[in-house]
C-alpha cells in the first residue's frame, strides 16, 4: 500500500477530508539517497611527508524518488503534484494540470510506503510489513504518457527529505 498525505506550510500533516489519500495499484517506489562529499584537507612538512589529514563526513542532501502508479489516479496525482481534480456530481472524472509558471505544491506531500517483510524465506508471522516513510518529498509527474489501446501508467520523479514536523504521522503511531 502507498498513502500520501497533504503538509501544511511549515510540514505539519494536515488533518480532515481529502488530507491523506492511501492505494494499493502501484507498480514500485524507488528511492537513492544522494550525499555531498566532505571536504578533505592533508598539509604536508617540508619533506613531503603528510602531517595532517582531515575528512569531514559526507552528508546526506536529499533522496532521489521515483513513484510508479499503475493507472492514471486523480487523487494520488493531485496531492503529490497539485493540479485540479475533476469531478461531475462527486464523482471524479479527470484531472486538469496546474497552471505553468507557479509552483504547484509549495508544502510538499508526505509519503508511506509498505512492503512485505520476509523472514526465512516467508512473509514474517509478526510484524508482516516495513513501512517506509518519506516525511517531505517534491514529486512531479515524468515520462512520456501515451494514449493509446494499452495500460497508462503514470510515473512521478522529484525527491525527499526529513521532516521534524511530521510528527506521530497521520496515525499518531511513532
């Protein structure tokens, strides 16, 4: 299962209807996290010989994320990407693109994920599941969609970071 939920400004979760959103017709989540290398400093003596080195440690920038969803999904599409959904008497129907030139989802999403947990070679007894949480990620729609006799599934990139103010998450559980 996938749940994305909407983020207030300051990356708290926002509570009430259409704030969270969870589905089961995803393809796969990738994730990379990518790190800025620490500087290195070595002085040598006057011999040559290295008499001081130093590395500070590398640091984790963000995560790289790809999302896959089987079919075109309003809902999921709107809270990671903005845009409008559109609906005929409650009852959704499409989903317009946001406007070109602003910024489509200031707060970001926050994003949980979870996938089977195998323990000797089954899904484990307790604990059948790993959650993966991504508290603040900026996801845009990717790839090429092509309408045609044939699946569309949708493919979102962008990237992630922490997130002190996600809190207990939208369960209260942490």
């Amino acid at each position: 299962a996938i749940r994305v939920s909407r983020l207030n400004q300051d990356g708290s979760i926002v509570t009430g209807a259409s704030a969270s959103y969870l589905m089961t017709s995803f393809i796969s989540v990738s994730f990379t996290p990518e790190y800025e290398e620490g500087d290195e400093i070595t002085q040598k003596d006057a011999n040559g010989v290295v008499c001081v080195t130093y590395k500070s440690p590398d640091t984790l920038k963000r995560v790289a994320l790809e999302v896959a969803i089987c079919n075109p999904d309003p809902e999921f599409t709107e809270l990671v990407a903005g845009g409008t959904i559109l609906a005929t008497e409650g009852t959704t129907v499409g989903y317009a693109a946001p406007l070109s030139g602003i910024d489509p989802n200031p707060n970001g999403s926050a994003l949980e994920v979870w996938s089977k947990a195998i323990k000797d070679g089954k899904v484990a007894s307790t604990n059948p599941y790993w959650k993966w949480i991504f508290p603040y990620v900026m996801l845009r729609p990717s790839g090429d969609r092509v309408i045609e006799n044939g699946l569309m599934a949708q493919t979102f990139e962008g990237w992630g970071l922490g997130n002190i103010n996600f809190d207990d998450g939208p369960d209260n559980e942490w």
